[in-house]
C-alpha cells in the first residue's frame, strides 16, 4: 500500500540500463569485489589462474547484484519515504515489481550457475548462503527485527574474501575466516555510523536501529567498542605469519583513524561526524585490504594455515 501510494503520482517511464546497474548496489559490489581479490591472492604465492580470476569474480559480482536487487525490491516501501533512497529506481516505480524480480532471477541463476560449473561447488554454495541470508533473512526478518540488525546479517556481507579464498582453493581455510572476521567486525561500527546520520529517518519508517532503540551516546559507544574489537582482528594476519610489517603498520595507522573518528563523535561537536565517519570507514576497509594484498605480493612470506 505504502508503495502503491508513493508512486502512483510519478509518471509512467520505462527502465533504461542505469536503472538496473544501480538495483545492484555497484559501489558495494565494487568494495566486495576488491575483498574476494584479496582472498584469492591471499590463498596462494603464486598468481590466480586467468580463468579463475575472471568467471569466479563474475559470479560473485552477479550473485551479489542479485541480492542488492532482492533488497531493493524488499525495501521499496521504506526507501520511498527516506530521502537518502527515496530516488531509487523500484521505489520510484521506474522498475516494476515483476520486472525486478525477473531482473534478481536471471542474475542470481546465472551468477551460481558460472560459480557451480566453472569454479567449485563450495564457492556456489557459499554465495547462495550469502543471498539468502542477506537478501532474504536480513532484508525481509532482521532489519525488522531487533537493533542488533547489522551485527546478526553482517555475517552474510562479510563473506567475499572468503569467496575468493574458495575459488583458489576449495576449502574454506584459518586465513580466508580470518578475512571474514575483519569484516565481521567492520560492519557494526561503519553502518551505525550511517544510521546515526540518518537516525530521525529510521524512526519514521520504524526500523529500529540502534539510535533510534537506544539513542545516540549508547551507539556512539558501541561504535568505539566495535573499533577496539576491529583493530585487534585487522593486526591477525600478522600475528599468524599471514603478512608483514607493512600490512602491520598499515593495519595500525588505519585504525588510529578509525579511533580518531570514533572518538571524534563522542567528544567532537560536528554534526558531520557521523557521516564522515561512515565514508571514512569506507576508505579504512579498501585501503586496510589493498596493503594486505600489496604486503603479500611485495613480501612475500611464506606460512601454512590448517
């Protein structure tokens, strides 16, 4: 009904390419792209197989869109009525209901499909388990649900390094979960940041995110916990032999800013700092995994995780 009536004054339009893209949530497949590239290299000393290398992150990238798309279609009501989403293509009516699900269909298909055929049964497996529980359980269940949202159904979005770590080596090994736990612990402290930012927005569509359930100071410290907990997982890589000084240092530096904006929120008087937390999280997260990546192929050190 809530969709129903937001469109319907909107003129009839048919969708064009850039509709579709932007359903898949390109930024955040591009950011999950980079951490399955980093599991693959990761995996191994020696460089991903060409074939590997492409259909494995094809499929990735398309079982990924798929989910963004589900959501999309799922969240049509609540993001017609917050202005950071309110112009997004399903929620404007641009593309249709049916459409878009035929659109999550042959994406997700096809994505599993390459992954299942070309690469291995585990990594299909994986990303389907993936979709579902970001697509399904978290848009439909957990984003309703409970203000521990993000932390629950981060688990789904934390998967991509292990991804690549699986299409390399078709076994789910110590240094691909320890990728996953990274991002595990990344998630609550970048997303609750966002949801500071847009904490009035949430209360009016009734999602109860942590600031709108328990205020802003009770989130703005669990953010800096979440911090703590995530710059101790970022220095494991090097705890384990995974990696070497460089990364080490890197790992530390990015989490001092990472502190630095945590803190900044709970003493600073900007009102931008929740915001400018939620994209500084956003560099923190490429950059902590591009100097893994360039750690391992510049420092090569060699070590056997069981």
């Amino acid at each position: 009904m809530t969709l129903i009536s937001t469109t319907s004054n909107i003129a009839e339009s048919a969708p064009d390419w850039r509709d579709f893209v932007e359903i898949c949530k390109p930024r955040v497949v591009l950011l999950m792209l980079l951490c399955s590239l980093v599991g693959m290299f990761m995996a191994g000393d020696s460089l991903v197989p060409l074939r590997i290398l492409l259909l494995a992150n094809l499929g990735i990238a398309l079982v990924a869109s798929s989910a963004a798309a589900l959501n999309h279609l799922i969240d049509s009501g609540i993001d017609a009525r917050m202005s950071r989403t309110k112009n997004r293509p399903v929620a404007q009516g641009r593309i249709k209901p049916m459409q878009g699900a035929i659109f999550v269909g042959i994406t997700g298909i096809l994505g599993l499909s390459i992954l299942a055929f070309f690469i291995n049964p585990l990594t299909a497996w994986l990303n389907f388990a993936s979709w579902l529980g970001y697509g399904v359980i978290y848009s439909v269940y957990l984003k309703r649900l409970t203000p521990q949202n993000i932390v629950i159904g981060g688990l789904f979005g934390a998967a991509p390094p292990l991804f690549g770590w699986t299409s390399v080596t078709g076994t789910i090994d110590g240094g691909g979960l320890i990728l996953v736990l990274i991002i595990f612990a990344w998630t609550p402290p970048h997303f609750w940041a966002l949801a500071i930012d847009r904490k009035e927005e949430y209360r009016d569509v009734r999602v109860p995110m942590l600031p709108v359930t328990h205020g802003e100071a009770y989130t703005k410290l669990h953010i800096l916990l979440y911090t703590m907990i995530l710059i101790i997982c970022s220095v494991l890589p090097y705890l384990i032999g995974m990696s070497n000084i460089f990364y080490l240092i890197s790992a530390l530096a990015l989490g001092t800013g990472f502190m630095y904006w945590s803190l900044s929120m709970i003493f600073g008087k900007s009102d931008s700092a929740p915001y400018d937390t939620f994209r500084y999280s956003i560099f923190y997260l490429a950059a902590l995994f591009l100097s893994l990546l360039i750690d391992h192929h510049l420092l090569p050190v060699t070590y056997v995780i069981n």
